[in-house]
C-alpha cells in the first residue's frame, strides 16, 4: 500500500501514539522507494537503527572505524534543530519563541528514536544547550554531557549495558578532550590555511580522531578488532553521510509536500548510497584496514581508560611527565591485554536465537562449527541474524558447517552462509530433498567448492582436543527404514573442554528408544532438547538415562506448534534439570570451564532478572 501525505492520526491522542505513527511513515517511505542497503542506512542515520544493516556492512564501519557516526547522532538532532531555527527565523518568530519551540522538537525526536541511546544522549544535550540559552547561563560542554547521562541512566538504566550507548558517550569525550589539541598540532604541522575546505578537513579529521581515540578500547574490548588505516575512510564517508542525512530528509519532504519529486529524490539517494558502501569497502579491504584485538577484562578497559586520560590531561597541560607516565602505562596495559588475551580461551557452546529453529554454535580459540542454520522465510533468513552473532566474536569463517537435517527450520539460513563466508566443509545425514532449500544449500556449496560429507551413526569429528562431535544417530544400515525427516535427524555426544552435551535436533520418541542401547554414552551434562520441546519427543526414559543437568529449548515466542509442551517441562524439572528457552532469554552461551557448563548469560539479562524488569527493557 502506497502511503502519500502525512497525516495526524485520529485514533491516537498521545505523543507517543502521534510519534508511532511518524515513525511508521517514515519507516516505510524508506522501504517503499529506496534500495535495501538505502533504506537501511536512511533509518540509521534518521531513527538511529541500525539493524537492518548487513552483517557485512556493519563489520566493514568496525573495521573502518565508522561505527561512531551512528552513535553519535548529535548530526541528527542539530540538523533538525537548524532547520526549525531557520525557518522559525524567515517567519520573523522573536528569539525567545524560537529557542522555547525547539524543546518540544527535541522531546518529539528523542521520543522517535527512543530505540537508540545515541540519538537519546544528542537529544538530552540539545535539550540542555537550548535551556542553557534560555536562561542565560555559559554552556559547559562536560557539565551537558554529565547531566545527559544522568537523566538517561535514571530514566532507562539498562543503557549503561548497550554498545551504542557507551560508543556515544565516549565518542563525545574523545571529541572534547581532543579535537582542541589535535587541530593545534595539524596546523602546527601545514601552517594556517585560509582555503575553506583545507580548514574543514582540518577540523574533520581532528574531531574524527578524537572519536576514534575515545571509542578505541571499547571498540576492541566489545569486537576484538580496531582499526587502522581503515579510518583514513572517515575523511571521505563522515561528510557523505552528512550528505546523506541531508537527502534522507529531503525525500520525506518530498513524499508529503511534493510527491512527483520523490522518485527523483529517491534515486539519488540511492546512488549516493552505493558510492558510500563502495568506499566503505574499499577502505575496509586495505592492508592493515584493521587488526585483531585480543579479548581482556573490564577490569583492564577500565585501567586502560584511566591510563589514556592521564595521557590526553598531560599532553593538553603540556606536562611532559604526565605525558611520559601515560604513554607507559598505556603501553604496559596494552601488552599486558595481548599477553593475557593469547592465553588458551575456554571453549563454548552456543544456542543463538533464530525463531522457530536451531542454530548452534561450538567454538575454541582456534575453531568455529556451526551445527543448523536456521529457518527461512520468504526472503528472509536466520543467515543474518547468524553472521551477526558470529561478526560480534570476530568469526569470519566456519571449520564446518553440520545439517542435522533437510527441513527448513535447520537448514533455512545454509545457502546465505555458504555465500557469504569461508566454509570449509558441510557434512549431513544422508537425506536429500527436492524442497528450494535444500537445492539452494547444494547449488551454494557446489559453487564454492566446499566438500560435502555424509554422517552415521559411529563417525566421530575431532577438531582439537577440547572439541570433538560422536555421531549416535541415523544408523545407516536402517536409515531408509526411518519414513521421517525428523526421525533421521542426526545426534551428537559433544565432548568440549571434559563437559559433555547431547544434541537431538528433531528426533521423536522412537528414535529415542533405538538410542537407548547407547547405555552411559548418553549420560551428559547439558541436553538440547529434540523438536523443540514438542510432545513426541523427550521421553522419560530417555530424559532419565541423559540426566541433564542443564536442559535448551530452541523455539520462538510463538509459534503453530505451540513448542515448547508443558509436558516436556514438566517432565525436565521432574528429573532435577535446569531449563532455558531462546524465545524467553534470546541467544544462549554456555562456557565450558574445569569439566562444566557456565552460563554466560548477557548483563542486560542478569540485570534484568535480577531487578525484575521485562524482557523488552532488558533487550
């Protein structure tokens, strides 16, 4: 349906109904006239939402260092706010009327992109500049920012544990600490210029560099990667981007005052677009674009901020003491955050929330395997959502990918994976299908040469000495006898770190019964359990010779099956065991640490549960 004008609407009388609304048309005035990557950066840069973004896309502004553009957002709300004060200005409005009218602009936009701590942070430091001038007070930059977070953090304090939220803050930090001493020193070096552009990229790459400095840590503490001469991109993308922001408005202008202008408008932005992601590209493939950042503690973020503090206060007092002292003890702490990052890292096991479907996870210091890939719909598949849990922990590569079955809810995602990152080999049962999944899955593996090999009962994959899969089913002496998919699912003892695991994928009851001749070979600590907690499944003799400890139901909040079954549950607790769900407490991660599971549950969660919040503020 083609939305034109907007309109107030009538049955919501509440600014956020009023401001749902808005965002709904804006949202889909993207959508409707704008390529998927256009749209998708025209809501980041208007909404501060950014998941739409590729899994690709987004790993390239990490290694480009271009994520602190999106987490900024003070673009954003100081476009806005030049627009109202200039057009308020044509209209002759007094100044005091003009500053009063930007505070209810600046409580409407934060209200719109309410969903991203960023675009909140700019909003509450504009609000706090225009009452600044409202009441005559000097605006201090550091006391804005302070308060800022004040009134965020006690307002929704579950921000302190989301990357955007930190990302903005420290960007803005990095920025006043350092763009005064940067530029200096730029010009010290070429001298001053009175060409306009000079000076503007002067200023550019000053506040670019503060940003980066600022972001720095936490940007390797949160992705394990920083960039290097990938940066050298902000230069050209941070004013393509204000260009950008720019025509994204001028396109929702377009749409409700002059609606013939807007397939014109909208095919420039398209282009503007794709010369963006071209050179964010191009910047991303340079040698040394980027390098690995070995995982540390919070602890040593916190003493490495500390450290990079004293070094920026020295070096803007001139104190070349404190400026030595800094530059050591950041030195010592970043070679202490390599020294103690190359230690052997615990293995883990991952249940990552795709829907109504399986994708797990095991991974080492060394290798990753990803057993099912989700399910798939229409264009849409758990492929995305995949590639971002894997880009969040620097996996650009899979040893193997392992297909319990043909059906769709655990092969969906196959063939996005297969296309888009290394793969180096797929094994299966020895199931095929005519579904377009299936074909998609072969074509995919075929065209990137990636082997594909069959599994049965008694294979057995080692991939380290803390990684190792015993393949328990399909027999393939009677797998043709089994006339279900499900039933031909394939079933794994995963021995990882001396913690042991059995996954089921969809097997029903019978097949269950046929494993119990495995005897103690079943026994294991933690169980995925089978179809995603359907009725048919889960016995209780075969739930008592697993005894699990912990027990992972992948499902989706709601679904037409009405997975998971009260009777699976209750037979679970019956035996002592700890359930989970993906569809209460989203990805699971399980570390295997002295011969058992941790769980490594998300600070947003625990804070969650523990402050009895809901499941929509802890996300």
């Amino acid at each position: 349906m083609k939305l034109s004008v907007f309109r107030y609407p009538s049955h919501r009388s509440t600014l956020r109904g009023w401001v749902d609304e808005l965002r709904i048309y804006i949202v889909a005035t993207f959508d409707q006239h704008l390529s998927p990557d256009a749209a998708a950066l025209g809501k980041a840069l208007i909404l501060g939402e950014r998941r739409d973004f590729s899994p690709t896309f987004a790993d390239r502004l990490r290694l480009t260092g271009l994520s602190h553009v999106f987490a900024l957002s003070g673009m954003n709300v100081g476009f806005l706010l030049a627009i109202i004060w200039g057009i308020s200005g044509l209209l002759c409005i007094p100044r005091v009327a003009r500053l009063i009218l930007l505070l209810p602009a600046v409580l409407i936009y934060m209200e719109l992109g309410r969903a991203a701590p960023s675009l909140v942070r700019a909003s509450l430091m504009a609000g706090f500049f225009v009452l600044a001038n409202l009441l005559y007070r000097r605006n201090d930059v550091l006391n804005v920012v302070a308060g800022a977070a004040l009134i965020e953090l006690l307002w929704r304090p579950l921000d302190l544990l989301d990357a955007g939220f930190l990302l903005s803050y420290l960007a803005v930090i990095g920025i006043l600490g350092g763009y005064g001493f940067i530029r200096e020193l730029i010009v010290e070096r070429i001298g001053q210029r009175r060409s306009a552009w000079i000076r503007g990229t002067v200023n550019l790459a000053a506040a670019t560099t503060g940003a980066q400095i600022g972001t720095l840590p936490m940007v390797a503490f949160l992705f394990h990667r920083v960039p290097l001469l990938g940066a050298i991109g902000n230069l050209i993308a941070v004013p393509g981007f204000a260009v950008l922001l720019l025509w994204s408005v001028l396109l929702l202008v377009a749409e409700s005052l002059v609606p013939s202008l807007t397939d014109t408008v909208a095919a420039s932005m398209n282009a503007l677009s794709f010369i963006l992601a071209t050179c964010v590209e191009l910047f991303s493939v340079l040698p040394l674009a980027s390098v690995t950042a070995p995982a540390f503690s919070p602890w040593l973020l916190a003493l490495l901020y500390g450290a990079i503090g004293w070094l920026v206060i020295g070096t803007a007092q001139r104190r070349w003491r404190w400026i030595a002292g800094g530059a050591l003890l950041t030195g010592a702490l970043i070679v202490w955050a390599g020294f103690l990052g190359n230690r052997e890292q615990s293995p883990e096991v991952s249940f990552i929330s795709v829907g109504h479907g399986d994708a797990i996870l095991l991974a080492d210091r060394d290798h990753s395997i990803l057993i099912d890939s989700g399910p798939s719909f229409g264009d849409w598949t758990a492929a995305d959502r995949i590639l971002s849990f894997l880009s969040e922990r620097g996996i650009r590569g899979l040893d193997a990918m392992i297909l319990t079955h043909a059906d769709n809810d655990h092969m969906g995602g196959a063939a996005d994976i297969l296309n888009r990152i290394p793969v180096t080999e797929v094994f299966s049962n020895s199931d095929s299908s005519d579904t377009q999944t299936f074909v998609l899955t072969r074509m995919a593996a075929r065209t990137h040469g990636v082997p594909w090999k069959t599994l049965s009962a008694g294979d057995r994959l080692i991939w380290s000495r803390e990684i190792s899969l015993t393949t328990l089913s399909p027999d393939g002496e009677i797998v043709d006898e089994m006339n279900e998919s499900n039933r031909r699912s394939l079933v794994f003892k995963l021995e990882c770190g001396g913690a042991t695991a059995l996954l089921t994928a969809d097997i029903d009851s019978l097949t269950e019964k046929d494993l119990l001749p495995w005897g103690a070979v079943l026994d294991a600590d933690l169980l995925k359990v089978a179809h995603h907690g359907s009725k048919s499944s889960s016995s209780g003799s075969f739930l008592n010779a697993v005894s699990p400890k912990l027990s992972i139901i992948s499902s989706s909040a709601t679904n037409r099956f009405h997975h998971p079954d009260s009777s699976v549950i209750a037979r679970l607790h019956d035996i002592g065991s700890t359930v989970y769900s993906t569809a209460t407490s989203g990805s699971l991660r399980f570390i295997s640490r002295k011969g058992r599971w941790e769980c490594a549950e998300a600070p947003a969660r625990r804070l969650a549960r523990q402050w009895k919040l809901g499941n929509d503020e802890a996300l």
